[in-house]
C-alpha cells in the first residue's frame, strides 16, 4: 500500500464547491488588493484564536519579520528563540540585521525550554540584556510550547514575545488557570497558511493576531510600506498583503478545522496503539504531549512526530516499500552554515543535536485510512524485528 505523507485531496474534495464559488465571486468583484475577504478573515481569525485582533499577511514568515519591524528590531539587538524549528523562526531576525540568540530544547515536547532561557538570559551582562528585543518561542508541530513558563521569564526581564504558531493555530496551553489559545497570550501571534498546514490555502498566506490596538496599527501600517494614504509614507513598511483569494479559501475552511484537528488526534492516538501493541523496545518514542484534562486541543499534530532509533536507515526502509515520510528538521540552527560565524559548534546544544538525529514524521492528514496506518506501523516494526 502506497501512503503519502499528505493528500490535500479529502478536505478540498469535500469543500470543493464552496472554495470555487468563494474564489470565482473575489475574481467576479475584481478587488484583487485587500478588500472584504480580508477584513472577514481577521474578524474570523481574532475569534477563534480569542484575541482582540489579527492582520492578514503574505505569509507565515513575514508575519514574524512584520511583528519584529514593529518591534523596531534591527542591527545591534538581540532575539531569543529555538534552535530547533523552521529556517524562517531565525531568518527573519538575521534579515533585519539583529541577531539570533540560540535556546536550546525541552527533550520531550521539543519546545523551547523555559529553564534554558532563563539561564541564557542570566548569563548576560545587563548591557547586552537591554538588547534583545524579543523572544520567539516556537509551538513545534501543533504543541503550545510552555507558554506560561516563558510568559514569567518575560515579565521579569520586561521582553515582548512574538508566538511562532505556524504549526499550532487552535492547540490550546492553560496559563495561570486559563484555557488560552496558540497567539493569543503573547504580544504577538504569527500563523501560516501554507497549504501543509492543518489551516492551509491554495498558495502562501499568514497572520498576525494581536491585543494590543496600537500595535495591530502598526502591523497594518507596515503592511502596505508605511503609507497611510496613497503615495504618503510616515514609516518604512514593505509589500505584506494578504491575497483575498487566499482569505476567501481559509474563509471556507475555518468552520471545518476543529473536525480536522480531531481526525489528526484520532490517527494519532491510533498511531500510539498500534506502536504500543507492536512493544518495539523503546526503539521508537510516540510523541509526549504534556497536556491538562482541560483543554480540548492539547496537540493538533500539523506532524506526528517519532523519535526512531537509526533514523534515516528506517526512513530509506519505508521509502522503499512506498511509505513516505519526512525529518523536521535535520540540523539544528547552530550548525547551519549561515549561522555559524555566530560561533555554534556540535556540543553546544546537545537536546536539539539529539532530536535532529532522532524525528521522523509520520503520515497523519485527516482523510487517511486505517489500514494506511496499519501499514505504516506493520512496516517499522519489520525493520526493527528484522
């Protein structure tokens, strides 16, 4: 059996007329720029994530550049975040000629690890700690990174945070007692709509959602090169609109996506029992979601991710028999070429070495059958039995 990493097909399938129909009335209006879609989209988005607002961007990755702009992030600062995420969590710092300060891992959630960026932040002199602008935590492959940990640690310092939600729109976290959703405690939230995402369009799209007024201001001024009126530029922005075909198809969408988050869960906790039944030996480790009995969407599971023991030959053995799957992320951000004039060496940040030898994504898209997890499962445990 054939089992992809990701069918798009099942949800567009479903919704496929409605989408058209979405689509075909935005081409029909011919507001191409901006316009009701994607007012409707940030009015939608602000409620389900329980924020007071939220600013339609371009993508994932200029949510975090814009957020930081705002900020007003440049050279000589300093951004905290993960050193284990996708690339955009610490390009968009380098691009504005600040630089990323690395933080290692929780070895279970694969979060950033709250002890660790309160130490990073201890060891600093009190001049460089004026300098950093922000701290980025990522909500790695649908799981709230502990946000009320992180939320102390920046009081304390007096640090913004900018939540990098790309995988994690609707996880939930409780903080000080409180069911809060992914962007919605920090002073910023930045989604993607990447079509991969549990929430994906049909091309690239994002969000920024906020609390603050003056500050969604801000997004929306820099969103359109600073220009509050046509040709008239109090501040430098850049070119960060979202695209109301792209607002008009997750417009469609949204309704749907608690359903889809609980088919991931399903295959996963399916996932989970068939790896439990096969008694593998601790040879793979199903994915640790630290979770409270009162939240609904503890992990929405954008990835499931296993930890495997000699990981890439188990990768090349499921290729071979038809499984796909996929490593996020293979090196961490210390050791890429890019970042290593920052001084990283392999040492430094031992958990997040050990994780990028380790994970492995499983196929978990709403729409996959039961035996295609079957067949999954069935064949890692004749690589490791074999």
């Amino acid at each position: 059996m054939k089992v992809p990493l990701l069918d798009l097909r099942p949800p567009l399938e479903e919704l496929r007329n409605e989408i058209v129909e979405a689509v075909t009335q935005v081409i029909d209006s011919t507001r191409y720029i901006m316009g009701p879609e994607i007012d409707g989209l940030e009015k939608e988005i602000s409620a389900y994530c329980g924020t007071n607002d939220a600013v339609g961007v371009s993508s994932g990755t200029d949510a975090l550049l814009l957020a930081l702009m705002v900020l007003d992030v440049g050279p000589g600062d300093f951004v905290l975040t993960s050193n284990f995420s996708f690339f955009a969590t610490a390009g968009v710092v380098a691009r504005l000629h600040a630089t990323p300060v690395f933080v290692d891992i929780d070895p279970q959630t694969l979060n950033i690890d709250p002890e660790s960026l309160s130490r990073v932040l201890a060891e600093m002199d009190s001049q460089t700690r004026k300098r950093v602008k922000a701290i980025i935590p990522v909500h790695l492959y649908g799981q709230c990174a502990d946000m009320e940990a992180i939320l102390k640690i920046s009081s304390e310092y007096n640090i913004p945070v900018i939540e990098d939600g790309a995988q994690a729109i609707g996880a939930e976290c409780e903080i000080d007692g409180q069911i809060r959703s992914a962007g919605s405690s920090g002073d910023f939230g930045c989604f993607s709509f990447f079509p991969s995402k549990n929430l994906g369009g049909v091309g690239d799209g994002g969000i920024v959602t906020v609390n603050n007024s003056e500050m969604a201001d801000q997004l929306r001024l820099k969103r359109v090169h600073g220009g509050e009126r046509k040709y008239y530029h109090r501040v430098i922005g850049g070119n960060f609109r979202l695209d109301p075909i792209q607002a008009a198809v997750i417009r469609v969408k949204l309704p749907h996506l608690n359903k889809w988050h609980r088919q991931r869960q399903d295959n996963a906790e399916h996932y989970n029992k068939l790896f439990a039944e096969k008694d593998l030996g601790g040879k793979v480790r199903t994915p640790f979601v630290g979770h409270s009995d009162n939240l609904q969407n503890p992990h929405i599971y954008n990835q499931y991710v296993i930890k495997a023991e000699r990981r890439d030959e188990l990768q090349s053995f499921l290729a071979e028999n038809d499984i796909a799957s996929e490593v996020y992320y293979p090196l961490p951000f210390h050791l890429q070429e890019c970042f290593l004039h920052l001084g990283g060496k392999t040492g430094d940040f031992p958990v997040s070495e050990a994780a990028a030898e380790e994970v492995l994504a499983l196929p978990v898209y709403p729409g996959m059958t039961k035996e295609m997890r079957e067949t999954v499962v069935e064949q890692i445990a004749k690589y490791y039995q074999s």
